[in-house]
C-alpha cells in the first residue's frame, strides 16, 4: 500500500470520507502557504540528502586536481549530490587552441560526480575571463563565429551529461549603470547573449540554460534590475533562458541582504528557475548562510545550492574561511546551520497538481522486498521512496518512464542503464529505505520497482 507523507498536499484516490478530509487538509494547507508539516519530513544526515529530501540539490565547485586528495573526497562523495567545475569547463580549459578542444579535467569531474548520482553544472560557455589567449584577441564577427562554435562544440560534447549550463557569465557591470559590460563579447553586438543561448539550446535541448552572475543579490541595485529586465525580455521574446544563477559571493563590500528572498522569488516570477551557484559567506556566519538557504527553500522555484568549494583551504578567498569545512575538513557551525535550515525547511506553496494516473505499485518480491511511496510533489518534479525489507545488503531496480529523468538520489549508490531510465540502486549503508527525485517533464507515470535483489 502506498503511504503519502503529510506534505503531500495531492487529493487521494481512496473512500470518499478519506479523501473529503485529505482534500480539506490540502485547502488548509494551500491557504496558510505551509505545504510541509513540521516534522513530517524523515530528517537527512547529510547535506544532499537533506536538500533532495526538499526536492533539491545540494553542491559543491569541484577542482580535477583536489580529487586525488582522499580527506576532500571523502566530503565531497558524503555530502554533496551536485558538482559544478570551478575552472575545467571554461573557454581556456576546453578549447586552449582554436578549433583543438581538451576534456580531460572536465571528463575527468563529470565522471566522478555522475558514477556516484551526483549531476552537473556546466560553467562557463561565453564569458569575458578565462578567455585563451586566441580569443582575447580577436574582435567583431570573427569572435562571434568563434563563441557560438565554442558553445557548440562544448554543449554538444556533453550532451545528456550537464544538468544545467552557465550559458553566459558575468555580463553586466557593476555600479549603478546598469549597462551591459563592455567586453570583447559584447562590442560583437548586443545579441550576443541571446545567441549563445540559442546556440547552446540546439546542441543540448534537455539541459537547463541559465544566465549566471555576481551582485545581483541585492533586488534594489541597477545590475539585478539589468539582469531581470534582459531575463523578462528574453522571456518575451522566446529565447530559450530556463534558470538565472546567483553567485552569491558575500563579504563585507557585498553583503548578503535580507531582500534577497524577492531577489530570488521575483526572477522565478519571470518564469525561470533560480539556482545559487557559488555560495560562499566571508567569516562563515552560520545565521547567513542559514538565511540563504531559507530563502532559496521559500521559493519554489529555487532548485538548489552550490556552495564555491568544500573547506576553507579549498577556496579561492582562502583567508576569509567562507566555506562549511575548515581546512581539516571539520564541519564548521555554518555546516550544522545549513543541515538543520535544510531539515525543517518549509517547501513552498506550488501550483496544484493532478496526481499520477498509475495505481500503486505492487512490486515482486525476491530475496527482499522494495515499496516505492511518493513523497512530495512540486510543479515540476516529483520524490518517491523506497522502503527495502529482507535484506541489509540490496539491489532495487527501479524504473522511471520517458521523457522522466532522476535528477536526484539519496542513501544509496545508483548506477543506470544506457537508456537512462533504468536505475540500478545498491545499499551504500545508509540504511534501507532510499529515496530520489524524477524530473517529470511531463508525464506524472509513477516510477516502478523492477527486482529487489539480496547480496
Ligand atoms: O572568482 C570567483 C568566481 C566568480 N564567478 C565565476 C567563477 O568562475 C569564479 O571562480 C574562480 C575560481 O574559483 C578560481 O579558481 O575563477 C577564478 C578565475 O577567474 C579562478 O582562479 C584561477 C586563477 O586566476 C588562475 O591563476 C588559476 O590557474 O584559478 C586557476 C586554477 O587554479
């Protein structure tokens, strides 16, 4: 039989006198803008499997050279269900001589992170730094030409790989101008940006473009107004932007602001998600980086966090120590803010929705048996659980119908078939019940649980 937690705010197929009281506990809940019952949420250990729990992701800036250090490793596979390369996937990491395009850092992350369910954020297609020396110099339509075959050769190399892609990064100025930055990029014309999100969106249609920058945290300064008036104008006319990234680089000539929150929630308004992707806090306050994650929580659009580099000793600001581990890779108090925002975070009031057509799956049973429950719902997305018996040590086959894709696993070790649909899940000694979160793109088809195997 399947269960619904509290927070499932879905109506239900069962007698009617159930159902008449479920649907007014929705109406209560839709009304007081609490969709998830204090209490009601099984409570992570571990930051990924907190914020997937949330229907999020939680990640990290990865560097290719760290991953042979074991002590960071072992952070980052334990907590983390994201990664984001800091440098190995921009323009002078990736294509160092024109036309001569180098993988192997990127690979080199891609395949760490998704050999262990973790997805990707790709950073950066076009930006004005990081630029190779090739491109620096060039001008005019030849480095139009040159950017919009960079993106397509990159977005189409990963292809299928990348969740999410910084499209463009960085391309309004700071100040009160409000102007677009004046670079190479931009002396090419003003609709560079847009072309390069078309440019990416040909290549790699199933990943998320976003645009992505720094100060624009603040809802009443020129450059998040700049930014959000491009984003509604691109929205206007078509171009395919999916996400706006908010660095969130704070310190104290750019703190973070309690407007933040309408910073984030007026992007999604536009119709775009949001995403925080390079948190880092100088000093580490725990009270801060809580409120960041409160925030990004309160909005439903708001897909998750990526702090920029796991211990102080990682980050490019080493000395401001702006990150959740300390240089030994002991949690620091901003660590245990962040958990605990993430535990008993609220999931925002979401448009409602129908609930899947399929009935409750009775899965067979071998050595072990595997329950699949759903588990909340948002507008776009959905998380299922999976209660294992029989077996301390289990392998669940688990399938999501097409077009779904997991976007996010937690307390077990996934591994997938070639079509991607099929998820083989293993016990990763986190107990036995395992959970994941199925983009739906669409179709609402409840996953199905294929085998339960004991080992
Ligand atoms: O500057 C902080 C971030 C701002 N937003 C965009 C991000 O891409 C940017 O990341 C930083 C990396 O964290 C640094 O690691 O970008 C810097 C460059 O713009 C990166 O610094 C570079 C150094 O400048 C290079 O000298 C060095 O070779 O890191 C390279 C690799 O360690």
């Amino acid at each position: 039989m399947t269960e619904r937690c509290q927070g499932d705010t879905r109506p239900r197929t069962g007698p009617r006198a159930r159902t008449a009281i479920v649907l007014a506990a929705a109406a209560l809940l839709a009304a007081t803008s609490v969709a998830f019952l204090p209490g009601t949420a099984s409570a992570g250990t571990t930051l990924g499997a907190s914020a997937a729990e949330k229907g999020r992701y939680f990640g990290t800036a990865v560097a290719a050279s760290r991953l042979s250090d074991g002590n960071y490793t072992t952070i980052l596979n334990r907590e983390f269900n994201s990664v984001t390369p800091e440098n190995e996937m921009k323009i002078d990491a990736t294509e160092p001589q024109q036309g001569r395009f180098s993988y192997g850092a990127a690979e080199q992350i891609v395949n760490h992170a998704r050999s262990r369910g973790m997805s990707v954020r790709g950073h950066t297609l076009a930006w004005h730094s990081q630029q190779p020396s090739w491109m620096e110099s060039m001008s005019g339509s030849a480095l139009r030409s040159a950017m919009l075959n960079h993106v397509t050769q990159v977005a189409t190399h990963f292809r299928g790989q990348v969740v999410a892609w910084d499209v463009v990064n960085e391309a309004f100025e700071d100040g009160t101008s409000g102007a677009r930055r004046n670079s190479n990029l931009q002396r090419t014309g003003n609709d560079w940006i847009e072309a390069a999100f078309r440019a990416a969106r040909a290549a790699d249609p199933g990943a998320k473009l976003c645009y992505n920058d720094y100060n624009t945290d603040n809802w009443t300064h020129a450059k998040t107004q700049a930014v959000y008036n491009m984003v509604r104008d691109f929205k206007s006319r078509g171009v395919p932007i999916d996400c706006v990234g908010f660095q969130s680089h704070f310190n104290n000539d750019s703190p973070y602001v309690s407007n933040y929150r309408t910073t984030l929630s007026s992007f999604a308004a536009l119709g775009v998600d949001v995403q925080v992707t390079e948190l880092d806090i100088q000093g580490a306050p725990a009270a801060t980086y809580r409120s960041v994650v409160e925030d990004c929580l309160a909005v439903a659009r708001c897909n998750g966090v990526t702090v920029w580099g796991i211990r102080d000793s990682d980050s490019w600001r080493a000395s401001q120590t702006p990150l959740l581990f300390n240089s030994s890779g002991q949690k620091k108090a901003a660590y245990d803010a962040v958990l605990a925002a993430l535990n008993n975070g609220t999931t925002p009031t979401d448009p409602p929705t129908t609930p899947p057509t399929t009935p409750p799956t009775t899965p067979p049973s071998g050595s072990c048996t595997a329950t699949l429950q759903d588990s909340t719902r948002w507008g776009d997305r959905f998380n299922s659980q999976v209660t294992v018996s029989g077996a301390s040590n289990w392998t669940v086959v688990v399938a999501v119908t097409p077009p779904q894709k997991v976007s996010n696993t937690w307390n077990g070790t996934p591994t997938w078939d070639s079509s991607g649909n099929v998820m083989t899940m293993r016990s990763n000694g986190s107990g036995n019940v395992f959970g994941f979160t199925t983009m739906a793109n669409g179709t609402w088809t409840r996953p199905v649980v294929r085998s339960c195997t004991a080992s």
